[in-house]
C-alpha cells in the first residue's frame, strides 16, 4: 500500500461544522502523529470556516441546500466524487451520514475504513417521528455495519447495542476532553456576574429538542441567586431566548454563542458547576455520554444530570456531581439549593471532578486511538 518513507494520506469525513466539531479534531490530531497527513472534508457554512481555524488541511464543500434530504444527497455525491479522484490511504467516516460514499469508495480503491459512529445515529430524537427518514438511514446501517471490520463508538452502552445487532462490537473510545490546566477563567468581574451567585453552565453544539433547556430555564427562574451561561448552539435555542426574554431573566440568563474550545473552556472553568440534562426519550439520549460531560471535569466543576446510565456510571464512581430522578424544575432547583446552601459540599464535589479528569483525559484516551490505528494501517502494509 504505502513505503515506510511515505507519509500516509487519512482522509476524514464529517457532516458537522468542522471547526467545532471536538472529537473530530482530537482523532484527527492524534491520527497526525502517526506519520500521517490529515485531510479532514465538510461543508462550509458560517463565519467560523476560516481556512486557519483548523490546524489540518480541509476541504469544505458549499452547499446550497443546508438541511434535510437534498443536503444529504448532494454532501454525499460530492463526498463520493471527492473520494474516489483525491488521493487517500486510508478513510475515515465520522457518523452515519458520511458512511456509504466512504464505504463504496473504500471497496472501489481498495481502502481500509474506519468507521467512528460518534452516537446511536438511528436513535435521535429528531428522526423518531419521521418513520421514512428512519427507514432510509437504517437500511444504510443494515446494508454496511455487517462489512465493516475497524468500528468506533463513543460508550460501552452503544457499542453493546451494535454487538447485539450486528454481531460486531465497537471499540469504546470516550469523549474525553483535553487538558485545560492553561486555560485561564474569566472572573466575575469581567463577565459582571455577582460573585455571591451560583453559576451554572449549559454548554453544547447540540443544544435540541428533549434535552433540558425549557426545566432549566425555569428551574432558574424558581431559584434565587443562580445565573446560567448557555454556551452553545442547537435547535432550540431560538426559543430559549424566546422564554428567558418573556421571563425577562436577561440579568441571571446569558447566551454566548459558538466558539473556540479554548474559550468555551474560559467560561467553564469560571462556572460553579455544568448541567447535563438530556431525557431518556430515544435510544440515543439512553445511551448518552456528552462531551460537556468530560469539559465539565476538565475544568474542575461537578455535574448535575439526569440519570442516565452512563452518565449516571462516571458521577457515581468519582462522586463529582449530583444526579436528578428526572428532568422537572423542581429537581433542577432542589439541586441548585443544596450547592448555595452547602459550600463544603460543592467544594468536595469540585475536588472529585478535578480527580476525576486525571483519569478521563484525551491524553489517557487517545493511547486506545493509537493503537487502534497503528493496527488499520500495519494490516494494510504501511511500516510505522
């Protein structure tokens, strides 16, 4: 396939926003080492796509549709196109919405494939009601999963389900967040929030439907002495705006848009602790193990979330958050309360988090990436 003086050519698919887009970019970076040449291939979309906004050659197809079915098909005739007339030695599909153009090009040329299915894809919430959609990604799934030999999830509970269905079981590898002992964290003063509140932080690129932005909102709204950040973008934010202006919480609620992880972590780590609120009403979100979870940790700050297996499994074993029965603002409130009303409390749960991030680093996690690909590409005749 490739000398061992040649530098191997890894192409990268994702839909999302590739400046934004963390485990992306941190298997990317990781994969970089290995002697390789990364090219990672999205869409342009937004002031964010600035060609030095990423440290990897990128390619960033415009597209004039931006969602629903006409934007998945051109993405993926124009992935298919680029693939197969652009050098590679070895593809990696990020999510299943990148994974056919890979997957036919990978058997056209003779490639190997990894597949990173960074959540239960057929599980979201946004294609439950839409049996056709469904229909259409699942077939995609059941047509492929079965001829893919290099698969990666991101938790234990998704890779177990692909095992039941397919007989094949991903290899886990967590979200883990980079070191931020660095980054250093606005002061109140700077963000004018009174020092005497509890802060509280919603951060995420996926701030949707069914995960707990309405109960939180009122949750502050019941609470006194609480301000939230919501660092973020998602479907529903919109209408979290909507909700905190008709409350006319603008002084306790504050929306701070997409940015860099370095300045999101500047946010976070000023924060007293992060929510993580998703519900369990589809497969995905059951099985869910966010990212913020792992920023929270690496900035030090305990979690408040729902009780979600996974999630519930990280906080239970380091004790460095609180986990709510359900999602209702009267929970949400209850523990906001018992943080304000219990310094050593939060403070203990602030000394957990930070314990709990010297295990749960990309650096710790990214030693399973290596490996993993050192293998792909030994198998397929590259000498590292």
């Amino acid at each position: 396939m490739s000398s061992p003086s040649h530098r191997t050519l890894v192409s990268f698919s994702v839909t999302n926003c590739i400046c934004h887009d963390q485990r992306v970019l941190k298997m990317a970076g990781t994969v970089s080492r290995l002697s390789s040449d990364v090219t990672i291939i999205g869409r342009k979309r937004g002031d964010c796509c600035k060609k030095d906004s990423v440290p990897f050659k990128t390619k960033r197809f415009r597209m004039l549709f931006n969602r629903g079915f006409l934007f998945y098909k051109f993405f993926n005739i124009r992935l298919f196109f680029y693939l197969v007339f652009h050098k590679s030695d070895l593809l990696v599909s990020n999510d299943l919405d990148t994974l056919l153009p890979n997957f036919l090009v990978s058997k056209l040329k003779r490639l190997p494939l990894v597949y990173d299915s960074h959540e239960y894809f057929t599980g979201v919430p946004e294609i439950q009601n839409r049996p056709f959609v469904k229909w259409v990604w699942k077939s995609i799934e059941k047509m492929i999963f079965p001829h893919l030999k290099n698969v990666i999830t991101v938790c234990d509970s998704i890779a177990d389900q692909y095992n039941t269905e397919y007989g094949i079981r991903p290899v886990t590898i967590r979200n883990c967040s980079r070191n931020s002992d660095n980054i250093i964290p606005y002061s109140r003063e700077e963000m004018g929030i009174n020092k005497d509140h509890l802060l509280i932080i919603l951060q995420g690129s996926g701030i949707n439907i069914d995960r707990g932005g309405e109960e939180l909102i009122e949750a502050i709204r019941q609470t006194e002495k609480v301000t939230l950040l919501v660092a973020g973008s998602g479907d529903v934010v919109p209408e979290l705006k909507l909700i905190v202006a008709g409350y006319s919480l603008e002084d306790r609620i504050r929306f701070i848009p997409k940015m860099s992880w370095e300045e999101m972590m500047r946010y976070t780590k000023s924060a007293d602790a992060g929510v993580s609120l998703d519900k369990d009403t589809n497969m995905n979100y059951r099985y869910i193990l966010p990212n913020k979870l792992f920023d929270y940790l690496s900035a030090g700050i305990p979690v408040i979330a729902s009780d979600l297996c996974e999630v519930n499994k990280i906080i239970t074993e380091y004790n460095c958050g609180v986990i709510i029965p359900s999602v209702t603002p009267e929970n949400i409130s209850r523990a906001f309360n018992n943080l304000l009303n219990n310094q050593d409390e939060l403070l203990a749960l602030k000394k957990n988090a930070s314990v709990a991030s010297k295990e749960l680093n990309w650096d710790n996690e990214s030693e399973k990436v290596t490996g993993l690909y050192r293998e792909v590409l030994r198998s397929n005749g590259v000498t590292l």
